[in-house]
C-alpha cells in the first residue's frame, strides 16, 4: 500500500482515535448503566470517527483524502452535543426533557450543516496543503462561519454546565465542576485554536497537535474524575484498565511526538548533506527530482539540465526567494556588526541582483528601518536571524489569512492583514500594501492582486530549511497522481549561485512512516496488553481472590454461616479474607447466643419489668416529693410578684413565662428565677410607682430561691418607706441607691453563688420622671410614637450580688410624654433557638426584641407572640410595661412657658425685663420680674431668671428660694440641682446643700463644679473623708485644676 504514510499526525490522530474509541466502550459496556455514561460512551464514539477521520487524511496524499472533512466536520459537533445532554442527566436526571428538545436541535443544525458542507464541496478543489501534510477543500468562508458554529456550541455547553453546577450543592456540585473542567479540555481548546487557525493566526498543524493532545488529555480526566465520583457498577479490573490505558496512552502521545521530532530534523540534516554533495559532485540519487540553479547576475535562472524537464515543478517568486535566502545567509553570517555595517552589506547585495527596482523594495524599506534604527549598535547574528524568523512567521500567518480571504479586491481587509507595528516590519507592509493599493486603483483582476500579494510576503529561508513544493491542484487534469517534493537551498561561495536541490516527497513520507508505523504497532500491542493481558495477569492476584470474596459475601448474606474463606495472596485482599472469617465466626456465635437467649427471654423480660416498674414507683415518689417543693416555693413567690400599681396616670403590666411547668396534683404551676413587682409610694409629698423586674441565676429552685430573697428584702424595704418617715423624706435618686444597695448587700453576703440582674425605678406620677437603675439587665426599650428604642447603650453595673460595686452608684433619669410606653424584661427575650432547618441556632442579636415590640405595638401578649413565632424559648421569659396617661396620648400637653408668652401685655412685660437684665441693671429688672411671678407662679421660665438674677446680685437665700421652685416644675434640669447646692451652701444650710448636691451627683457623677462643691459641704460638715472621696473624683476627672490640687492639699496638711 504505497499510498498510505504514517506520520506524527496521522499517528497521534490515531492514537486519539483508539483512546476515545476506548472511553466509549468502557462506558457503554457499564452492567446496569445510568443514561448519563450511555450519553459519554455516545461522546466517545464521535470524537472516536472524529480522529479517525483525521487520521485517514494525515496519512494519504491522494486525491480521495481530502474526503475525510465530509466526516470531521459532524462527528466534532456530535461531541459538542454530547456534552450538552450530559449535564441534564449527571449526576442526576434533571429537566431531562427539555435536554433531549435542546439535543435533537443541537443534531438537526448538524444534519443542516454536513449536508450543505457536502454540496458546496463536492465541486471545490481538493487542495494538498503543502507542509500541512493533508487535503482541504477550499470553502474558507464556510471554514469562517463554522468555526463561529463551534464556538456557539461550546458556549452552550459551558453554559448548560455552569448551570447544573449552580443548581446542585455539596459533592455533586463539585463534581459538575470537576466534569466541567474536563470538557471543557475536550472542547473549549479545539475550538479556539480551530478559529485561531481560519483566522490564520496559527497554522494547521499547532491545531492539530491540540486537538489531539487536548482529546487524550481531556478523556483521560474525563475517565479519572468519573471514576471518583460517580456510582456506577463498574468493577475494579476495569477501574484499573480504564486509568492505566489513559495513562499509557497519555505518555505515548508525548513519547511518539519526541521521537517522531527526531526523525524530522535528521531527515532535515541527512537530505541537506546530499543536497550539498549534489551541487558539489554532480551526482543524480534515485529519489532526486530535480535541481535548479538561481544565479545572482541580473536576469538570469538556470535550470539543470541533468533532470528530466518534465519533472521540474513549476515554481512561483522561486528567483526572488533564492536571492533572498543569499541575503539573509549574508547579513545573519557578520558577528557582532554594527546596524550600519549591515546596511551597506545589504544595498552591496541589493544592487548586485536586483533586476526590478520595485521587486525588492518591501524588503529593502524593512531592512533599512530594522538596521538603521540601531545604527551606531552592534547586532549580533542571532538578532539578525530572528529579524528574518519575524518576517518569515508575519508572511505565513498574512499568506494564511489572505487564502482564505475570498474577496482579493477588499481593500480594508488586506491592508489590515498587513499591518504590523514591529520596526522592519512596518516598513516593508506598508510598502507591500502600497503597492496592493496602487495595482487596485489601476483595476487589476483578483487573480492578479493574489499573484501580487504572493510576491510581497516571499519568504527568507534559511540554510537546511526544508521547503515544500509541487504541483498546483488547480491546474491537475485528468486523473493523474499529482506529485510533491520537499527541497533545499545550497549557496556555491564561489559563483554566489543559488541551487534548489529537490527530491520525492514521498520518499520523505516513506521515511517518516517507518519508525510511525513501530509506534502504530506498539501502540496496538499496548492496547492488547492493557485491555487483554491485565486480565490474565491479575486473575490470581486480584480477580480470582476478590471474585472469592465477593462469593463469601453472598453466602453469608443468603444465610450461609458456615462458609469460610481460603485465603489465596498474603496482601489486603488475604487481611480481608481472614477477617472476613473471623466475621463470620463472631456473628455464628452471636446467632447461636441470640438464640439461647431467646429461649429464656420471657423470664428475663418479666425480671426486668418488675424492676423497672420498682424503678418507676420510685421515680415517681421523688416526682412527688420533687413537685411539691416547687409548689412549696411557688406559693411563697405569688405575693411577692404582685402588681400594685395604682393604674391612674402610670399604669404597670406584667407578663410572665417560667420555663419549668409542673403539675402537683391537681394544680397546675410553674417555677423559675423571674420576678416582677410594683406599687405606689410616697416620697416627700410626691406619687410614685416602683417597678422591678428581675431575673435570678440559676435553674428552676436555685433561681426561685433567689427570686424569693430578692422579693422579700424588696418587700421589706417597700413597707419600711411606708412606715417611716424619715424614708419617705428621700429623694427618689437617694431613694432608689439606698433600697439597690441594700439589695445588692444581702446578695453580696451569699459569696457570687446567687446573683440577679434587675431593672429597679420610680415614675413621678404627675409628671411622668422615670429614675431607674440596670443590673446587668437586657436594656429597657421606649416605645414611644409607633417606635420602639434602647434608652440604654452600655451597661453600667454588674448582678447584684458581684463585688466591687462599693457604693459607686448613679441614677439614670428620663422624660416621659403622654403615651409613652417602657418596656424591660429578662434575658429570656433574647435566648430562643431560632426556627429553621438548624434547629439549634440560637438567636445572638438583642436588638431582634425592638421588631418584637414594633410588631406586637407595645402589647406584652403580642410581643410574646412574635418571639414564639420567631423561635422557641430556652429560659424564663419576664416583661414589664410602664405606660405613662395613655388615654391623654392626644391631648396637647400644657407649656406654661409657651402659654405664658402668647399674652401680649405679659410678653411684653417680660421682654422689657430681660433688656433690662442684658444691661445687668439687676435692681430694676427683679420687681418686673417679681410682678410677672405674681401674676403667673408656675412659670419655669420666669422662677429661672429671678433664680439667676438674685444669685448675680449675692442674694443667696431668695436664689435658693427661686431654685426651689423652679426644680418643682422642671425636676430633670440638673444645672439647677448644682444651683441650688451651691446657693444653699452660701446661706449656710449645708445639709440641705449636701442633699441637693447627692441628688445631682447619683445623675451625673462626672459633674465636676458639682464635686467640689460637694466637698466643700462635707468639709463645712466635718466630714473631711468623704470631701476627701468627692475631691480625688474631681481629680480623676480634671488633674490639672488648681482648686482640686489645692483642696487636697488643704486635706492633707489638716490629716498630717
């Protein structure tokens, strides 16, 4: 068969082929297949008729071979198509029939493709493309537009994969991932370099190294990565076989392409050797064909006349290319010249042979700019040469853009398939595309522009390059054998003669097919060994043991406990024979003790039924005696937690949700460590409402019995206020320290073993001061308007019962308007698990009650409600709900100040006594002052400047007088606690000074004139360690302030 000639190329396709050919069988041959391996095994065996297809035309160069793209062009699609339906059924079926519509689509554009591609070919040429090593037709532009349909399936594919990857989650998501990965091997690199090839960027042959490579490469990940993940009943043998044949085949392919390599570049060597001894000695070898001799004297070409004519092949730009190769052999043989010593070399040579002054000037013009532009530096012969591989690869890629460029008259196109930014090159297109643009003008046909363009981007070949010539397709007649031959060209040093020696391509096939063809054998025995041999050589190792095995499994699963295992190989499989044996021993003596068991089983049962109903008895006893100490404790607790709120203006709610639910015979309870309290009190004349919420550590009894300490000293102090009058002369900043320290004191003598968080406050019931205190309990929340908030933002003391509290403590004040709603409550607001597919999530976002007391409007029922629905509490559950005239929330509230001013006569009045006061004519201003308080007295406005003006003017007592009565109308201005402190100090009356000053310290206790003055008072009381107290606080807040260094000095020298 001396038409066919094994290459690297036909070899590799083969090799793909086979491989691919293998992929389909193993999956198609899968006992018990899912569809997604029938449709890989269908992928297989298109890419299978793919490479062969390939492989027939790689390996023929006659006519017929060119019929191979009649199959390639489909079966690369069927590939594509393939892949596409894979992801609708892997690693489950999904959308299974929308994948089936989209895939009959995807083969009908084929069916559509291959036929229309079959009509337009059947007539085109079938052109050898020389160096290429194949036939092609020459429909370029349906090559265009198929590479665009390559591409588009691909992209459908990507898609369909990106697709499942997203829809799945967990391991099958990373294994669409994986299988993605791998096709995209298969298919994403073919399809680019294919367009990158029409579009002649890169020749043929870099695509089909590729496509093969990129085939073995992507199948052999492709059988891995399934392997891996899926579940498909496939045995080990032919896990082991599948993975060893990819693996073979995988170094083949890289192995053959070294060696084959080899191959070329001797033959490249040996054929220049004879070519030399040709030229020199005259001989005429069998497979010689013909030698040409291209002389350097202007018009001259000799043709040898030793070789037949007619075997000389008719060759374009032959002369042209000659005297370039003299050139570039020329410049690139000069050391380290300057740019400038070469560029004479090059005008020398030009005028020597140039015979048309426009032949060569692309050529000089690129020269010129490359050489000149490094003038006065040195240019090694290795920069030179690579200027001329620059060149030679720009025409190779131009000259394949060009052919398939169908329109020669499409001046756009060419000019940009000619452009190059590169110096040299630059220069040499523009010349080459002036010359295009000027011959168009002038009408020159398209065959011409062609010929035209051929002449422009001749090559520079170097010495031993081996160039490919032949016979035009075109011009073929009949059903002659066309011929083709490989050749070389030899400079003479003596006459600059250019020689082309050229011989029989085939030869050169005929030389490559021999170490092809050993490879193509191995590869076939590898096949053998692989698919056949492993079978063999695994039976006694692997197969017969493991078949062993497998048949002790079934035996011992049909019932069979007697079957025991002959160990055969001393390796895992042995480890797990004798283990299965043991197995089987242990469950033969577990059966026969099963079943001596079950003999006496009812005695056994009976024995045990009445000790566990012993048990239970006693169980139940504790049950009793454990329920009714809850129900002990609960009793003491009810009147503990009572609310006595009076409900006029401030109206108190509790709600409550212990977390232990008991029964105690007939009566139904609960018990837990929440308490809530409130009543009205009576402090220096005034209505409050106490409120207490709190929440004692400890589950179930440990927190009642906190909850019952808390409630009885709290009780206790609740009725002492009552009784004693002293107390009741408090104010309520004093009031509320005194009862939270008392509280805290009781807790601290339990040594940290009970502690409780609590919120404890009074609210002036006429007009609506909360004064409260935190104990490391959730933050109180105003709901006020529709809007629920924190009036807290850190925390500011720790449990009661903690240590280092030591008296240091402050109130917290705010003012509530009409409809406002306070709410507190346990940490049980916030600690429920969240509901959800995690069902042990626990909520850890506090503000999450805020939404609870908006959706719920301030309702403690519905506030419950929507933290149930929310989640499912996990601890006691305590809320509170202070409202302040609720059914006043749409009156509008008095403003004396406002209402005051709206008097014209009266404003009036009271402007003239501010100017008046402005030019601190004091004197005057106060009887204004005086008759406008007359007239009005509860004015805040009018009692705040008669308090300022008569402190201006050191009239202390009637300040204090004034200061008096304005905090009775306006409690919350703590600047006039600090006035009346002070002015009160002045008359003397330091008790009453120290009272005001206390009260303005519990609200602000980084008040600094507020400190010294109060150390002031206790030094004037003969209290020198508690102004020494206040005063190091004052320090602590502003060391640098005289008077406090002063003070403490002061104290100091007095101590010492």
């Amino acid at each position: 068969m001396d038409f066919i000639y094994l290459n690297f190329y036909s070899f590799g396709s083969t090799l793909a082929g086979l491989f691919c050919l293998y992929i389909a069988i193993f999956f198609i041959t899968i006992k018990e297949r899912s569809p997604a391996a029938l449709i890989l095994g269908g992928a297989g065996i298109s890419a299978a008729l793919f490479h062969f297809a390939y492989a027939v035309g790689f390996m023929t160069v006659e006519v017929w071979g060119v019929y191979h793209r009649w199959l390639v062009i489909p079966t690369a699609l069927m590939t594509f198509s393939h892949l596409v339906l894979v992801f609708f059924y892997f690693p489950s079926p999904k959308y299974e029939r929308f994948g089936l519509s989209l895939y009959s689509i995807l083969l009908s554009v084929i069916g559509i493709i291959a036929v229309y591609y079959i009509a337009i070919s059947y007539h085109s040429v079938g052109i050898f493309v020389r160096g290429n090593h194949y036939r092609d037709f020459e429909t370029y532009s349906f090559y265009k537009y198929y590479s665009i349909i390559v591409l588009v399936y691909n992209t459908v594919f990507v898609a369909a994969g990106i697709w499942r990857a997203f829809s799945e989650r967990g391991r099958e998501r990373r294994a669409v991932i994986y299988m993605l990965l791998a096709f995209c091997m298969i298919s994403v690199i073919p399809a680019l370099t294919n367009a990158l090839n029409r579009n002649g960027s890169i020749s043929r042959i870099v695509y089909q190294q590729a496509v093969d490579l990129s085939f073995v490469i992507g199948f052999f990940l492709l059988l891995v990565i399934y392997l891996n993940i899926s579940k498909e009943k496939t045995t080990v043998l032919s896990r082991i076989i599948g993975i060893s044949m990819a693996t073979f085949f995988l170094v083949f392919q890289i192995v053959a392409y070294l060696i084959l390599n080899e191959y070329e570049a001797q033959y490249d060597k040996i054929r220049f050797q004879e070519a030399k001894l040709i030229v020199k000695n005259k001989e005429q070898p069998a497979d010689l064909k013909y030698v040409l001799a291209y002389g350097t004297i202007p018009g001259e070409s000799v043709r040898d006349t030793e070789v037949a004519q007619n075997t000389i092949p008719k060759i374009q730009n032959g002369n042209k290319e000659a005297k370039l190769f003299l050139l570039r052999s020329a410049l690139s043989d000069m050391k380290n010249a300057s740019g400038k010593e070469r560029w004479k070399k090059a005008e020398f040579l030009f005028s020597g042979f140039e015979t048309d002054q426009n032949e060569f000037l692309s050529y000089r013009e690129g020269l010129r700019e490359f050489l000149l532009s490094r003038e006065e530096k040195s240019i090694s012969d290795s920069e030179m040469s690579g200027f001329f591989g620059d060149i030679n690869g720009f025409v190779t890629i131009a000259g394949n853009k060009l052919v398939q460029l169908p329109d020669k008259r499409n001046e756009s196109a060419v000019l940009a398939i000619l452009n190059s930014g590169k110096p040299g090159l630059s220069a040499m297109m523009k010349i080459a595309g002036g010359k295009y643009s000027e011959a168009r003008r002038k009408g020159v046909s398209s065959e011409k522009l062609s010929v035209l363009l051929s002449e422009s981007l001749c090559p520079a070949y170097f010495e031993g390059q081996r160039i490919y010539r032949g016979m035009n397709d075109r011009d073929r007649t009949g059903t002659s054998s066309p011929e083709y031959f490989v050749s070389y060209f030899i400079q003479d040093e003596t006459t600059q003669t250019v020689y082309e020696v050229g011989f029989d391509y085939k030869v050169y096939r005929g030389y490559i097919h021999s170490p092809s063809s050993i490879l193509a054998v191995c590869l076939i025995s590898i096949m053998f060994v692989v698919i056949v041999g492993f079978k063999y050589f695994f039976r006694y190792a692997l197969i017969r043991p493991m078949n062993d095995v497998v048949a002790g499994l079934q035996a011992i699963h049909s019932g069979n406990l007697q079957y025991r295992l002959v160990p055969s190989v001393e390796d895992e499989i042995g480890f797990i024979a004798r283990s299965f044996n043991h197995m089987a021993d242990s469950i033969l003596v577990a059966r026969d003790n099963l079943e001596k068991y079950a003999q006496d089983l009812e005695n056994k049962v009976n024995e045990r039924t009445k000790e566990l109903q012993h048990s239970l008895t006693e169980v139940k006893d504790l049950k009793e005696q454990q329920d009714g100490d809850y129900f002990l404790m609960s009793l003491l607790l009810k009147p503990l937690g009572v609310n006595r709120a009076a409900q006029e203006n401030v109206k108190v709610e509790f709600f409550t949700e212990q977390k232990k639910k008991f029964k105690f015979r007939n009566y139904d309870s609960e018990i837990g460590g929440d308490i809530s309290t409130s009543k009205r009190i009576f402090l220096r004349g005034k209505k409050y409402t106490v409120f207490l919420n709190a929440d004692a550590m400890g589950k179930s009894m440990q927190g009642a019995g906190g909850a019952l300490v808390l409630g009885a000293v709290f009780e206790a102090i609740l009725e002492r206020t009552n009784l004693i009058e002293s107390v009741r002369n408090h104010s309520p900043e004093k009031w509320l320290k005194d009862a939270f320290l008392e509280l805290h004191k009781v807790f601290e003598s339990f040594d940290g073993s009970m502690l409780v968080s609590l919120v404890l406050g009074l609210v002036d019931d006429e007009v609506g001061i909360l004064y409260y205190v935190n104990a490391e309990h959730p933050w109180t929340v105003l709901y006020r308007n529709g809007v629920a908030s924190f009036i807290e933002s850190e925390m500011t003391f720790r449990k009661l019962g903690t240590g280092g509290i030591n008296g240091h403590i402050y109130v917290k004040t705010l003012q509530l308007e009409p409809g406002d709603v306070i709410i507190a409550g346990s940490d049980g607001r916030d600690d429920f698990m969240l509901l959800g597919k995690d069902d042990k999530k626990l909520n850890d976002d506090h503000t999450k009650f805020l939404e609870f007391v908006h959706q719920g409007t301030g309702s403690l029922r519905k506030i419950y409600e929507s933290i149930t629905s929310n989640g499912r509490l996990t601890d006691d559950l305590s809320l509170v709900r202070i409202a302040f005239k609720e059914e006043n929330v749409n009156v509008p509230e008095a403003n004396p100040n406002r209402d005051f001013l709206k008097n014209t006569e009266l404003a009036g009045m009271f402007r003239q006594a501010k100017r008046i006061a402005q030019t601190e004519n004091f004197g005057e201003a106060i009887p204004i002052f005086q008759k406008l308080e007359s007239l009005h007295n509860r004015v805040p406005l009018i009692k705040k400047y008669l308090t300022l003006l008569h402190l201006r003017k050191g009239l202390y007592r009637e300040a204090a007088h004034y200061a008096e009565d304005y905090l009775n109308l306006d409690p919350l201005d703590n600047e006039m606690l600090y006035f009346i402190s002070y002015t009160l100090k002045k008359c003397r009356e330091f008790e009453r000074a120290a009272d005001f000053g206390e009260r303005l310290r519990l609200r602000n206790p980084s008040h600094f004139k507020n400190l010294l003055n109060l150390s002031g008072i206790y030094m004037a009381l003969n209290d020198p360690n508690k102004a020494e107290a206040i005063a190091n606080d004052a320090f602590s807040i502003d060391p640098e302030n005289l008077k406090v260094n002063s003070f403490l000095e002061t104290l100091k020298r007095r101590r010492d």
